[in-house]
C-alpha cells in the first residue's frame, strides 16, 4: 500500500469518514488543509446510482460556473469562413474551417482547453473525432457546443462553463474553482454544478440517482457532501 505524505496524513485528521458535511462544512476543511504553494482546484466527484452500460441513461451536461474556474480557457470555433470574424470578436482563440481540420490532422498541437462547432462544420469533425473525443473536446448539441449562435456559446465558455459526462464506472469529475476563491463563491460553484447533474438526469432514472459527492484538493483527502 502506498505511504501517505506527512501533510496527507495532518489532513486526514481533520475529516470524519463516516460524516456527511454540509458544502459550507467541507470548504472550511477543505482550507484549514496544510496545502502546497500552488493554487489548487476544488475538485468534485459525484458517484451515481445509474448503468452506464445503458446509452439512454449516460448523464452528460454543461453548467457554467457563477464564478468561473479560475483558469484561463483557450476557445477554438470550427465555422465556416464567412463566420470567422464573428467568432474572433466574441473572445475565441483558435478559429478556423476545414483548413484547420486538416491541421489538427495532420498533428498539429491542440492549443485549446473547448471546442465550439457551427452545425454545418459538423460533417467535417468527424475526420478528427478520434483526436477530439478522448481529449472530451468534441462538440455535442446537448452541451450546447454546436450551434449557430458562435458569439453567445464562446463568451459563456470565457466566463466559466464547463461540460460533465458520466465515465464507465458511473462518475463524474470536474474542476470547478480554485481554493483561493472566498467560501462563498465556492460553495455556489458546488450548488450549480450539483444542479446541473441533476437536471441532467435521463427519463426513466429515479430522482435520487446521485449516491455520493465528495469535494477534494489536487493533493489532500476528500469530504464527503452527499
């Protein structure tokens, strides 16, 4: 079994495994943690009580932030040419049609942290679907990343949105802000998200389909929440 490190260890005292916290409860631990210099991501794990070998009931959303993430995102739009211009008013990094398909392609680094797509680029995404999709950055309809409306879905990814999908153990993580931020604006961060997962729920699933959630550090022990 791997040795934990003295300050996992310090930490690990100030959490009850047996108890479930409230958010407000769990930040207040979550940063009385001996922490590392760096500025760390409150991290959440959400464990449903869901088949995730069932295509109908895959959980999968986007919610965007009320206070972002704390990072800096790096937007890419795929859109046909006479769109572009739109596209780079809006905020967007990387823009660009089938040329920049072809790039991506050929190996060209991805430098981009979210993808937007127009309906119409769509066929054309396909031949890079393979380098897309493990990375999680393939445009869906349901996270709201094909569509026409370019300007409104590439100021939203800036101000903080971010897409969650149920893996094959019938979890889903996401990052949703740094240690940093005040208390209050974490613990509105964790109510969205939560919601979102909720909301996201597929006809035929039971209401209380989250078992568990635990919020983290990168490198301290969780809290559980729910």
């Amino acid at each position: 079994m791997k040795k934990r490190s003295k300050r996992y260890r310090e930490a690990q005292k100030l959490v009850d495994k047996d108890k479930i916290y409230s958010i407000k409860e769990a930040i207040e631990i979550l940063k009385k943690m001996p922490k590392p210099k760096i500025d760390e991501t409150l991290e959440i794990s959400c464990k449903l009580d869901i088949d995730s070998k069932q295509s109908d009931q895959i959980i999968r959303g986007s919610v965007t932030l009320p206070h972002g993430t704390g990072k800096s995102i790096r937007v890419a739009v795929f859109c046909e040419p006479e769109k572009e211009s739109k596209a780079k008013e809006a905020g967007a990094d990387v823009v660009g049609s089938t040329d920049l398909i072809d790039k991506i392609a050929k190996g060209e680094n991805i430098n981009f942290d979210y993808c937007i797509s127009t309906p119409g680029m769509m066929k054309h995404l396909s031949k890079i679907g393979k380098i897309l999709g493990p990375r999680g950055l393939m445009p869906s309809p349901k996270t709201g990343t094909v569509t026409e409306n370019i300007s409104f879905a590439v100021k939203e990814a800036k101000k903080g949105k971010i897409d969650f999908r149920m893996d094959k153990f019938g979890c889903i993580y996401a990052g949703i802000g740094k240690i940093s931020f005040s208390n209050e604006a974490l613990v509105e961060n964790v109510e969205a998200f939560v919601e979102a997962v909720k909301n996201s729920r597929p006809q035929g699933v039971k209401p209380d389909f989250i078992k568990s959630i635990f919020l983290s550090l990168t490198f301290n022990p969780s809290v559980r929440i729910l």
